[in-house]
C-alpha cells in the first residue's frame, strides 16, 4: 500500500534548499517569486543599496537578476564578497593602518573582477574583444601599482688628487773633434678626479590603486562591451569589516558609478554596514545613499505586504509551489497546492509565524512537516516548529548578548504578557539609537512592520512600529488565536495606507525601553 500524497509533499518541503547560492542559476530564476513591482524596480539601471535582513532572499534576488540580464545579452558580474580578500586586509593586525588594510582589499576586488571579465572575454561573443582585454590589460596595471615606503638614504663622495714633476739640465766638453753639448730634460704630469652618487632606499611595498588610470580602464572595459551594459552585483557587503566598508565605497564612487555603461546593486544587511564615513568640511568618503546611489531598497518592507493578510499568503505559497515542483509532480495552482499540504488554519498560521522571512518560512515548514511525518501538516506542528525554530536559530543567536536578552524578556513580559498584544511603538529617534533593538531587530526577534507613524496629538514626533517575533509567545497560543487577533485596533499597523483611526490611542501602544530592564508607567485607560 503506497503513502499518501501528503508524505511526499512533506519529504519534498523538507529537502528545499535553504540557502541560494546551494543551488544552480537555472533553478533559482524558476523558484524566484516576484513581489508586486520589486522585479521591475531590481531591474532598472540605477545604482542600488538592496537592504535586508538575514533570509530575506537579498542572494536569491541578485542571482536571478544576474540570469534575467545574461538574457537580455548583458553582462553579469556577481561577486560574493564573503570570498574576497586576504589575511592582510580583512584580518591584520587592527594597529596597521586602516589604509594599508583597505588598499589590500581594494586590489583583491579588483582581482576578482578582472577575473570574470577575461572569462567573459575568453568564453562569450563581445563586440570588441581586442578592446576588453586592451581594457582589462590596463585595469591590471591600475590595481597593482608598487610604491615603496620607508627610509631613504643618499651618499655622495667626490675626491681628487694632482701630481706635476719637471727636471732639467745641460752640460758641455771639449773633444778631439771639437766641443760637445748635451742637454736633459724630463717633466711628469698625472691627475685624478673620482666622484661617486649612491642612492639607496630601504622599506616595504605597498599596493596603490589609483583612480584616474583606473577609471579610463573602466571606461575602456564598458566601450568594449556596448552596447551591452555591465552589471557589477556585490553580495554580501555587511561580511566586510565596518572599519573597510567605506573603503570600498569609496573605490565604486570614484571609479564605477561614473562610467557609464555599468550599474553596481549592493546587497548589505542595514544595521551591520557603513557605505560613509564623515570628513572634514563636509567632505566623506564612501557612497552617499540616495545620491551617489541613486535609492535604497528594504527587503523587509516589500516582503511584509498586510502580515498575514491575502498578498503574502499568495506571495508565499507561490514560493512553496516553485520549490516542490521540481522534486514531484503537482498542480500548477498554488492554493490547490497548499490545501494539499496544510490543514485550512495552519497555513495563514505558518505566514505569520514567518513574520515575511522566506528562509523562516522555509525553516519552519521544513519542522513542521518532519513533526506531522506522514500526515496533512496542522496548526499544532507549525507553532511546535516556529518554537523550534526560535529556539534552534534566533535566540540562539544572542544568548550571549545579556542587554538584548534583558530587553527581550521585558518586551516580552510588557507588550505580550500584561498588555496582551504583540504589537508596540517606539520613539523613531531613541529606537534608532539603542543597540539592544538593533540585535533583536538584526537577530529576526522584533520585525519593524511600519515607519514613521504620526501620532495626531503629538504631530512633531514620530514612532515606528514592531511586532514581536511569533516564536516569542507560540507556546501561549493554547486557543488557536494569537493575541494580535484579539482585537482588531492593531491592524492599521501592518497597512502603510491607513493612519491611526481615531478609536486608537497611540500612547496606549507605546513603550520606553528599559535602562536596566525598569518597566514603564502603566498608562491609563481612556475614557470610553
């Protein structure tokens, strides 16, 4: 007797892949899920920052990006910048300078995209070959100048000597034949001049990368190319260290973002990177978002759509269906799909609990269909995996970080436990700077589901609104509702159109952070 079709939806939803670069460009362009404009927006040709946090699909993005402009007959160079570098610039000894260091990672950048050039000259049909490895010729040249750097000594010696002697002298006497005469004389003259110049220097090398020469190889690389355009997609920028980050940015600004004929998309986790850094008299060095880089996308706000409304669950059953379908035969209908595999509740349960991360998601269905084995998967293994899952992943990722446990137990006791909601506000300008909501937010324990709230009382202060991860109070639900679903005065928060109806009170949701985990003052019910 055969299992049934729901054991093999579940070995299936086990055995995705949970990491992009795990998996071959073809694959990945087929499993890519478009979320409203974002395909079109990832496209364009401006210079971009993409942000997002850890599984929010910022490599799965960029590879399909590199398949759809290989199609269009462009030129994709994707570098994963966690495989860049060496010991003497990511990881020498912090006392070095910060130049020496950035230059070392400036020159194995490079390196690394000369190498996929020539490939590119070597294996594809360019316009002007000639003139690409003309182009990548001078490129190699710009990026491996030497100078030598230490002391320099010079010694010069000039001698000379002279040396003149001269004698004379006659005599005379008679003869038999008659008188004879005789007359001597000698002379010695010798003269010697030496000099000698010696130059000698005595130091390191050091690379230099300099930008005029390699901005005209650039130049030359992307005319070699025309009429199809460069596209130069750094992945994980946040991997460098922040001290170098500016560095970097600096080289692109400089070097890249001018020539035409290129477009540079950079995948960077927000709260681990730092494309500036301030000089003097307003200079900076690094990239300028919003000017030197033409706009900045958020994987995490085009991927949390309503949280848990229509548009993600659509988003992310499509998003299972692309990735079953090439280990078994299914139906081409997505909702079809996940009425096979999820029980009517526990599918909208699964969305929310991935809080709009597709690996979470991924993750979490993965548990879920190993806790239900060979059955239809239901709401009580998705809220067993998400706590597996939050205990396995997130929380373990800041058990040694104490301020942000503390922060999160407090969050956790106010906002869950005695306001019965998920959901709270914070001063945009004091939660911007707090380190402790920056892990949890970068550690997927707080999700920022909205910007720039105005509260109308108070119209010169703005607030921006979290939610707590689902994992943090799964094992609370004993009745089939989380507490958001209690009420339905939060859900404005997820809806970037709506502004607070009057019936909410702002100060109601909002909270101070602990200084060394205090509580706030209980705020006081509104008069009915």
């Amino acid at each position: 007797m055969g299992q049934p079709l729901s054991a093999h939806v579940n070995r299936s939803l086990m055995a995705i892949s949970r990491r992009a670069e795990s998996v071959d460009r073809h694959t990945l362009a087929k499993t890519f899920v478009v979320a409203g404009s974002f395909s079109a927006m990832l496209h364009s040709a401006d210079h971009q920052i993409l942000y997002g946090r850890r599984g929010t699909g910022k490599t799965h993005a960029l590879l399909y990006l590199a398949d759809l402009v290989e199609e269009t007959h462009d030129v994709a160079v994707y570098l994963d910048l966690r495989t860049i570098g060496s010991t003497s610039g990511l990881y020498a000894n912090q006392q070095l300078p910060v130049s020496l260091r950035g230059t070392q990672l400036l020159v194995d950048t490079l390196e690394a995209v000369h190498e996929q050039l020539l490939t590119t000259a070597i294996e594809t049909r360019v316009s002007d070959q000639g003139g690409l490895l003309q182009g990548l010729d001078e490129l190699t040249e710009a990026a491996t100048t030497v100078e030598v750097v230490g002391n320099v000594e010079r010694e010069t010696t000039v001698g000379g000597s002279a040396e003149q002697a001269t004698s004379a002298g006659a005599s005379a006497s008679w003869g038999p034949d008659g008188p004879r005469g005789q007359v001597t004389m000698s002379g010695r003259d010798r003269r010697s001049v030496t000099a000698s110049d010696r130059l000698r220097r005595t130091g390191t090398e050091h690379h230099q990368v300099i930008f005029g020469p390699l901005s005209r190889a650039l130049a030359r690389v992307t005319a070699a190319l025309a009429p199809a355009r460069l596209w130069l997609l750094l992945d994980e920028w946040s991997s460098i260290p922040l001290d170098l980050q500016p560095l970097l940015a600096d080289l692109l600004r400089r070097s890249v973002l001018p020539t035409r004929g290129t477009t540079v998309k950079i995948a960077a986790i927000e709260r681990r990177s730092r494309f500036r850094e301030p000089g003097c008299d307003g200079d900076y060095v690094g990239i300028e978002v919003g000017a030197d880089a033409a706009s900045a996308v958020s994987f995490d706000d085009v991927l949390l759509f309503d949280h848990g409304g229509i548009q993600s669950r659509q988003f992310f059953a499509e998003l299972f269906l692309n990735h079953v379908r090439p280990r078994m035969p299914v139906t081409d209908d997505a909702a079809e799909f996940v009425a096979t595999a999820f029980s009517r509740t526990a599918f909208p349960e699964l969305v929310r609990a991935a809080e709009g991360v597709p690996r979470d998601a991924i993750n979490i269905a993965a548990l879920a269909a190993q806790h239900a084995n060979t059955a239809t998967i239901g709401i009580r293994h998705v809220r067993q995996a998400a706590q597996d899952w939050y205990l396995r992943d997130k929380y373990a990722a800041i058990a040694g970080n104490e301020p942000a446990l503390t922060t999160l137990r407090w969050l956790v006791d106010e906002v869950v436990g005695r306001r019965r909601s998920r959901a709270f506000l914070l001063d945009h300008a004091s939660g911007a700077h707090d380190g402790t909501m920056r892990d949890l937010h970068d550690a997927r324990l707080v999700h920022l589901v909205r910007r720039g709230i105005v509260n109308r009382k108070r119209p010169g202060t703005r607030y921006d609104g979290f939610a707590i991860d689902y994992g943090c109070y799964a094992a609370l639900l004993p009745d089939g509702e989380p507490p958001s679903r209690r009420g339905k005065s939060e859900t404005w928060l997820t809806d970037p159109h709506r502004a607070p109806p009057d019936s909410v009170h702002v100060e109601q949701l909002l909270v101070e952070l602990p200084g060394a985990a205090r509580s706030v003052p209980r705020q006081r019910k509104p008069r009915e």
